[in-house]
C-alpha cells in the first residue's frame, strides 16, 4: 500500500497495483517510496484521479464496455475540474487519462467565441483591433454558418 | 482584460462570463449564457490553475480541434495564430488528429458538350466549395480563388482537392488544399483524353493517381482505351504516368467517379450495369457484375467504412418486390454482393415522391452516405452506417443566394429552407479537412517547371 498525501494534506492508502498508471508514481515507487506527498495536487483531483486509475486498473475484456461508459461520464464535468485533471494527469504522467482528456476539452470549447477561448486559457489579447478584423475575415469561412457560445464552461 | 478575483473557496458552479457586443458581425449568432448562471451564483475562475497550464498541452488540446474551430481559435493570439505554420505543431497534429469524414460539394459546372460561354459574365466569380459535416449538420463555404479558370474538381483524398483541366488533350492536375489555400500541381498527363475518370488515394506518405477512358484518337473522336497511372511514395517508388493499361472492351464510364477501396479503384459501368475494378498494384482492370442489375436504378458506388457499397434504387416490376432503395456491399471475395441496407418504406415512399423518377447521386464517407436527388430544390439524406439513421440533410445555406453574402438565413427549420441544391446541382466527394498534407513535401521534389495557366 502507498500513501498519496495532497496539497491540503489529506492522506490516501491506495494498492501498489493501481497506482503505477502514473508514470511518476511508478518511478517513485521503484525507489522504494511508499510515503509520496504531491503539493502540485488538491484533494479534490486527487479523488478524480484515484477514481480514475482505480477504474482502469482492472482491463479485462467484459469491463472494457463499462470502461468506456464509464471515460464518457467522467468527462462531464466543467472546464474547471478538466483543466485541473491535465494538470495533474500530466504532473503524474498518466497518458491514458491525458489521451482521454485533450479530445473531451476540445470538444467542449469548439463552439466558442474568441473571447471566451481568451479567457479560459487565460491569454491576453497581442492583436490590435484592426489585426484581429483582418484575421477574421481571412478566415471568414470558420465564421459562417455556425452557432457560436460564449459560456465559459 | 478584467482581472479576476481569487475566492477562498472552490468553484464547481458554471461560470457564465457576460460578454459585451460582439465585434464583429460575421461570428454568427451568439447564444444568451444560460440564464441560470447569470442570475445565480457566479465562481470565479482560478486563474492560478489555468495560467500554468503550459503551452504544449494547450497545443494538444487544439490539435483535437475540428477545422472551423481551429480557424476560428487562430484570432485568440499570436501564438494561436501561428500554430498552423510552425512544424512542431503540425506534427503533433498529423500525428493525433482524428479523421474527419466530412464532404465537399461543388456546383455542377456546365454540361459536357464542351459549349463554354464567354468568362465575362463569370468573371470574379471563382470556384466555391461547399464544405458539409455530417457529424452537426453544419455547412461551410471555402473559396478556391487560387484554381486558375479552366479547371474542374474530380477527386478528393488526404485532405486535398484534385482539380482536372475542362479543356480536352492532354490534362493537367493541381492539388489543392482550401484550408491553407495550397496549391500542388502535377505533371501533366501524357495521353490526350477529353473527360476521363480520375481515381486519387492520398495518404501521409503516398499518392496514386488514375486517369482512365475518354482517350481522343481523333480530334473529333472519343474512345475508352487506356488508363494511365501516377505513383510516389515515401520509399522512393515513383511512376509518373510511365504505365498505361487497356480498359475491357465496350466499357463505359459515365459518371466519370472512382471510389477508392482498399487497393483499388472502382467505377460504374453502365448498359448493362457492371463494376470496373482496377488494381494499383498490378495496374488491372476487371469487371465485376452487379447485383440484381437488371432492376437498378441510378446505381452510384461509395465508400463505406472500409468496404465498397453499391446503393441504387430497385424496381421489379414483374415480381412481387416493392420499389426501395438498397444498399449492397462487395465481399472480400471480390464476386459476391450481399445486401446490408435496406430504406426503410415509409421514408422511401417520402423519398420516392420527392425524386419522381429523376435519379440520385450518392457519395460516401466512412460510416457517412449523402443521397442527393437530382433536379431538386432541396432535398438530400445522409445515412449513417453505424447508427443505422436516416436524416433529411438541411440545405446548404450558401447555394441559391450566391449573389447575396450578407443576407444568408440559417433558421432554424430544415423544413423552411431559402437555399438550394439544384438549379446548379451540387456534386462531391468525400472530404477530410487537413491543416497539412505531408504527401506535398514528396510532390515538391518532382520540382517541376514552372507553369502558368493564364
């Protein structure tokens, strides 16, 4: 058993077996470490994540259907709660999550505006107004005949 | 740009972030954030998380983006703007991109009896593609500005468009990508032919070209004889319409389509009705009989998931069959078709009325099939293979109003249409958007003469 302690110090024994999906776990745990403090990860994603690994540690064939119901449901949740799985997921190198994750946010963020993309990644604006005009209209194609959301989740 | 506020406590709840008027009108509409959210508790985002979410995982979250969203993402910031040249990056999206079976439909240009008008009256109005996804029912306009006058759409593959010189003789070929506005042309055929078949595979490291039929051997004479070939790939085989081979004999090649499955081209031959076959690999032509071909109607050949399907209308008259509209699939056997689809009657009663004995052209993608009814206003179903689903496709918004950009209406019913199909019948292929087309590099290496087409 190795314990996984969060960034708000919150404590988790979990099986050797279903850790090693993460890559960086697995290395630690090769070196003997059965104590791993994480500062990068809140308890919360950390739940998400053992939740996730304990699923996937059992790949038999039969399960494969409920595994995948299962990726399909546990991508609903809001931006917030994803963003914050690819940073721990890549944190604590595990592709298959990551590989399920980057698809999901895509989707999630294809219908929105501009804007909105700006603040959910959190990236200032570098184009003047009139450089912006011209990049739309160039691409005026990507504007036509959608509908476009401005929600940010 | 506002900055946010840091909340000692966790942000679960939908933040909906009131956006201020649009800046620009060509965005479309914009949906009203829920209202809900306005209303109700507001979170505020933790911008410490999502500010350290390094560049290259946001690079392979846009890797994932569908086409018009990555378009559209570009005006977001330089960096966003840049990706599509930087190599890096379209690396990483060759790599993960999914395929996208989407379609492109074109204008049908004019009739075949070579009567091209004067191109004053055309003059400005380029070549429009009309770019359609199966998966939201969307449609999209791209412009092929860079096509010189003169040439036709025949072929797609590999995200790239295969345009053919209308003028008879011998032909030549450009590739293009709209979506980077591309242009790749080809050596030009060596035979001259009037309207021949085009068959294209392309794929990251190859491309097969097949032109075939429609041989002058006079200047006033047509006649289907040869096939030429086109061959590079990325282990140095090239073969640069060096191998012709000889059709069968009596074969006709109508609709001037070949579908390509798994090594081979494949076309309709019509009276009677037949499949031509023809290897890439040992460059062979065979014929293949059709099912029940004595009681098709409008048979077309498409693509469908891997395997090559036959949907034609069935009309036995004396038996006691009722008229429907099939679909059949060629087993690997390479002889025996075996029907796998059926319309469903009520839908091909519908269907029957709407098309009145004009006939259908048929186009397939993947698990995707486009039935379009010839001469008619508005009507064509999509079928999907692995939901097993008809759907009446909303028309293309853009066909009908060409002269009139700003005044498109989407609505919202498929039922209340102002855009057209017919009346300048759409034709089309299988179309997956690409960013790249890694096969340009090895094309670039034939370094050919520079040609202009003015």
């Amino acid at each position: 058993m190795i314990t996984l302690q969060s960034s708000d110090k919150d404590v988790f024994e979990i099986e050797q077996s279903i850790l090693i999906q993460s890559g960086t776990i697995k290395n630690m745990v090769e070196d003997d470490f059965t104590f791993i403090p994480l500062p990068s990860v809140d308890t919360e994603t950390l739940i998400k994540i053992i939740e996730y690994m304990k699923k996937h540690a059992d790949k038999t064939d039969s399960k494969e259907k409920n595994i995948k119901e299962f990726d399909k449901d546990f991508m609903k949740k809001t931006l917030n709660e994803l963003f914050a799985l690819v940073f721990a997921a890549n944190y604590l190198h595990i592709s298959s999550l990551l590989e399920l994750l980057y698809p999901s946010i895509a989707d999630r963020i294809k219908d929105k505006i501009t804007e909105a993309i700006r603040q959910i990644f959190s990236i200032r604006c570098d184009f003047t107004p009139e450089e912006e005009r011209r990049i739309i209209m160039d691409n005026k194609w990507a504007h036509e005949g959608t509908e476009i959301e401005g929600t940010l989740d | 740009m506002e900055a946010f506020h840091h909340a000692p406590i966790s942000f679960h709840f939908p933040y909906s972030f009131p956006i201020p008027t649009p800046t620009t009108n060509f965005l479309g509409t914009i949906t009203t954030p829920n209202s809900s959210s306005i209303n109700g508790i507001n979170t505020w985002m933790d911008s410490r998380i999502w500010s350290r979410l390094p560049h290259r995982l946001i690079d392979r979250i846009i890797a994932f983006l569908p086409p018009p969203a990555f378009f559209r993402a570009r005006a977001v910031c330089k960096r966003f703007y840049g990706l599509l040249y930087s190599s890096h990056f379209l690396e990483l999206y060759l790599q993960v991109s999914p395929q996208r079976h989407w379609f492109i439909f074109f204008k049908q240009r004019l009739p075949r009896n070579n009567i091209y008008k004067n191109n004053s009256t055309n003059l400005g109005s380029s070549v429009e593609g009309y770019m359609f996804d199966p998966d939201n029912l969307s449609w999209y306009r791209l412009s092929f500005a860079l096509i010189p006058q003169g040439f036709s759409p025949v072929s797609s593959s590999g995200g790239l468009i295969c345009f053919v010189s209308d003028e008879s003789g011998s032909k030549n070929i450009l590739l293009c990508n709209p979506l980077v506005g591309s242009i790749i042309p080809l050596p030009p055929t060596l035979r001259p032919r009037l309207f021949p078949s085009i068959g294209l595979t392309i794929t990251n490291s190859s491309i097969d070209l097949a032109v075939a039929g429609d041989d002058l051997i006079s200047p006033y004479a047509v006649k289907n004889l040869t096939t030429e070939s086109f061959h590079i790939d990325g282990n140095g085989f090239y073969s640069i319409w060096g191998t012709t081979s000889t059709l069968p004999r009596l074969c006709s090649f109508e609709s001037g389509k070949m579908v390509h499955v798994q090594g081979r081209f494949y076309c309709m031959n019509f009276s009677p009705f037949s499949v031509l076959s023809y290897d890439i690999g040992t460059n062979n032509w065979c014929k293949i009989q059709a099912p029940m071909r004595r009681f098709l109607r409008s048979p077309s050949l498409v693509e469908g998931n891997g395997k090559l399907v036959l949907v034609a209308a069935v009309e036995k008259s004396k038996l006691n069959v009722p008229r429907s509209l099939r679909l059949w699939a060629l087993q690997d056997c390479g002889t025996m078709w075996v029907e796998i689809e059926r319309m469903p009657q009520q839908l091909y009663l519908q269907f029957a009325e709407l098309e009145n004995g004009q006939g259908f052209n048929c186009v397939g993608h993947g698990e995707y099939v486009v039935i379009m009814i010839k001469n008619n206003s508005d009507k064509a179903l999509l079928f999907d293979f692995c939901k097993k689903r008809w759907l009446w496709i909303p028309p293309c918004p853009f066909v009908g109003n060409s002269n009139n950009n700003n005044n498109i209406d989407y609505g919202g019913s498929s039922n209340n249409c102002c855009g057209e199909f017919g009346g300048g019948e759409l034709h089309g292929f299988g179309y997956d958007p690409r960013l790249a087309a890694p096969i340009g590099a090895l094309l670039d290496q034939l370094t050919l003469p520079f040609q202009s087409f003015n």
